[in-house]
C-alpha cells in the first residue's frame, strides 16, 4: 500500500509539471537594435510569473500553462508591448523577437 500511494503522488506531480510549458525571447530597442538588459517580462494572466532580461536582452518565462498566452514587456523609458495570442505547446514552448520603442 505504501508503495503504491508513492508510485500516485509522483505520477500525479509529474502530471501537473507537463502542463506548462516555456516562452523564451529577445528583447532589443527598435531604433538602435540593442539589447535591453533588465527588461520586464510577465505572463498577463499571473503576473507573479514574470523575469527579466539577461545581459544580451535574452529571457525565458517558466511555467506557462499550455495554450493561448498573453505577455507584458515593459523597461523604464520605454513603452510597455504586449504580445497577445502566444501559442505555448508542451513540445517547442514558444520563442520569438521583439522590440520595444522609447517613450
């Protein structure tokens, strides 16, 4: 019996893990082609996910559930972009390239 509740609560943790997947991007200034280190990342619908940029402008957003997504980029002086209708599968996640104008 023991075993069998551990063999339940793996499965049942490895299950609900499946279910998310990544947004990996590069942010960079429209004008200059720059990276923007430091930039804000954040998934509209749980804003407590969120990240930031890495020194050449790079990220990648854990934790996602699967299907439809909306992002929020935002960095100080410059306007924030959302990104609607991110498609996010368990087998690819979802990469891509934006740019942020400034204000």
């Amino acid at each position: 019996m023991k075993k069998l509740v551990i063999v339940c609560l793996l499965l049942v943790s490895w299950s609900s893990f499946a279910q998310t997947g990544v947004i990996r991007g590069t942010i960079t200034d429209k004008q200059s082609e720059k990276s923007i280190v430091g930039a804000t990342i954040e998934l509209v619908s749980d804003p407590s996910n969120s990240t930031n940029t890495d020194e050449r402008g790079n990220f990648e957003l854990l934790n996602v559930p699967l299907g439809r997504q909306t992002i929020r980029v935002s960095y100080l002086g410059y306007e924030s972009s959302t990104v609607p209708d991110i498609d996010v599968n368990r087998k690819r996640g979802y990469s891509f390239r934006s740019a942020n104008r400034k204000i």
